[in-house]
C-alpha cells in the first residue's frame, strides 16, 4: 500500500472507476450485496461504496463475497441517513463508517425503527384512503431490509392501486399528498456527527435533486459545512449539464471535496454502476486521503 499526495495522486486515481453511492435489498431496491458486487466486476468498477438507506447490512456479506474474487475492488462501508431540514428530506452519505461501532449500530437501530413507525402510518393512512393491505405487501416486499416509500409505491403498482410508481408518488406517498407522513428524521447536525463518530467522511448526497433555490440550496452548503460535513456529491445521475456545473462551482466555492456516485438502484436504462463519474480537475475527490489497495501506480 502506498500514499501519494497532490495532483499526481489525483490524476492516476481519476483513471479508476470510482462509485460512491449505490443501494442492495437492505434497502430499496432488490440486488443482494452479492449480485451487486459481482455487477460492479461486471462494469470495470474499482471502488463501491455500498450506501443503504439507514443500514449498513449489506457490507460484511459484500467484503466476504468480494473475498472470494480473483478480480480487485474495494468495498467501501458506507450509509445514506435520511435528514429532515426545512421541511426537505435531505441525505447525507457515511464513508467509510466503521460498522462494528456499536454506538453506531444504535444510532441506526433507532433510525429504523423510526422508519418501522412512519411506514405503519403510511400503511393506516392509506386504508383510510380505501387502500388496504399496502403496509403488509410493503412489508414483504422490504423482507430483511429497510422498509421505504419505494416499497409501497411498488406494492401499489403490484395491487392496481395506481397505474405507476410514479403515480403513487403523485397522489399519495409525495410530500403534502393523502398518505405522506411527516419523518421524524434526525438533523443534519446528528447525521454529520453519527458519521464522524463512526470514524468516516459526510458528504451531501445528490444536491440536485431536492429541488431547492439556488439560495436555499446555499443555505443548504453553508450549514452541512458547518456541521463537519467533507464533501458533496458532483456527479450523480438525472441532473442537466448546467447543474452538474453549477455543483462544481459549489464545491470548490464552499471548500468540499467532490464525491462521486451512480445511486445505483436496479438495472435500467439510466443508470449504471460506475458510469459517467469522472469528477472535473479542479476540485479534490474525497478518496484523496484514503488507502485504496486497487490503487496500481505507475511511476
Ligand atoms: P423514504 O426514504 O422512505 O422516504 O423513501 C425514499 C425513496 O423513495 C427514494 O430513495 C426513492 O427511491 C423514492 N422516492 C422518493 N420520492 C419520490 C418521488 N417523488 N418519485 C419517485 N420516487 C421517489
Ligand atoms: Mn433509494
Ligand atoms: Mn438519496
Ligand atoms: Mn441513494
């Protein structure tokens, strides 16, 4: 293992396939840590970060699938914690959380079953929209996992309730519509610390999606800044060019390190493991400081 520092670092590191944000049936979407393991061989990829939504189940499976494979990666422990600030479900990513911290595991512990309390709201919320059962299909649906909104657009979709995963948004699940629950999520100031406290870096997740003004989305900055958070998210899929540009000029503006990331979630034509992230020049990844053993350097 070898360290190297500035801009030499970085110009042989961007040459890696790096994906910091992708998801397995912990959470909402349906690939055991296995089979996105061995997609992300599939695709080249040299670093994963496995990022479930308020659960880091998957990544002792992943290290000891990826045990077993003649082909390098690096698995990265990773988490994305659901925050509520302003009335905004804002995500915050963990890297390289140390998933033995057993402070940590309560604090996730906690999450979840904040998760458990708002989905069986939705779930009442919803027969009395004259939607019965979606909690329970949900529910199986989520199997070991985190149970999310995700699981009940589906179990919709699967019932004939709506005509699209969409649509269960549009009418019910979304923000101000008949069956949407008010999170009782933690604040970014708590999600920041759980991560620093598990020993790895924050970094706000996908910042063009929350749909916010460019001076909220300051604010936004200003304050995961001055929680400790280390970087934001520069590439990640569904944002135009313009954003994509503007997020650079945030993250060297606002001093963070860019991270970069699929947010992988199931096979589709959108989205692909370790597709389209190179981060521009200018700004520091933030694997600069860490030991990526598939680093293979040429001098
Ligand atoms: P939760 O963390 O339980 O609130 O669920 C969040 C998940 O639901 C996200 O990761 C998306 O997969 C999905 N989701 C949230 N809002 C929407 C939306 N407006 N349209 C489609 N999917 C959404
Ligand atoms: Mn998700
Ligand atoms: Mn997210
Ligand atoms: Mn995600």
């Amino acid at each position: 293992m070898q360290e190297y520092d500035g801009l030499d670092n970085f110009r042989i590191m961007t040459a890696l396939k790096i994906d910091l944000h992708s998801h397995t049936h912990y959470s909402d979407r349906q690939l055991s840590p296995e089979e996105l393991v061995m997609r992300a061989h599939n695709m080249q990829v040299d670093a994963l970060a496995i990022t479930d939504h308020d659960t880091t189940a998957a990544i002792e499976q992943a290290n000891a699938f990826q045990a077993q494979q003649t082909r390098q990666m690096q698995i990265i422990a990773g988490v994305e914690l659901s925050t509520a600030w302003h009335g905004f479900d804002i995500h915050v990513i963990g890297l390289n959380v140390d998933i033995h911290n057993t402070q940590f595991k309560q604090r996730l512990d906690e999450q979840s079953q904040s998760r458990e309390r708002r989905a069986l709201s939705i779930g009442e919320k919803l027969t009395k929209c004259g939607l019965a059962g979606v909690y329970e299909k949900a529910k199986t649906r989520a199997g070991k996992g985190q149970i999310t909104r995700a699981h009940f657009a589906s179990a919709m979709v699967d019932m004939s309730y709506v005509d699209s995963f969409d649509s269960a948004f549009k009418k019910y699940l979304g923000k101000g519509k008949r069956a949407h629950v008010k999170p009782q999520w933690i604040t970014i100031e708590q999600a920041v610390k759980w991560i620093r406290d598990a020993g790895g870096k924050a970094v706000l997740a996908h910042p063009g999606h929350y749909q916010l003004t460019a001076k909220w989305l300051r604010r936004l900055l200003v304050q995961f800044k001055e929680a400790g958070g280390i970087g934001i998210e520069v590439r990640h899929p569904r944002i135009s060019p313009q954003v994509r540009q503007q997020l650079a000029i945030y993250a060297a503006e606002y001093g963070f390190e860019a991270s970069v990331g699929s947010d992988f979630h199931y096979p589709n034509k959108w989205t692909e493991l370790g597709r389209n992230l190179s981060i521009p020049d200018e700004l520091t990844p933030v694997w600069h400081d860490w030991h990526l053993d598939v680093v293979e350097i040429e001098k």
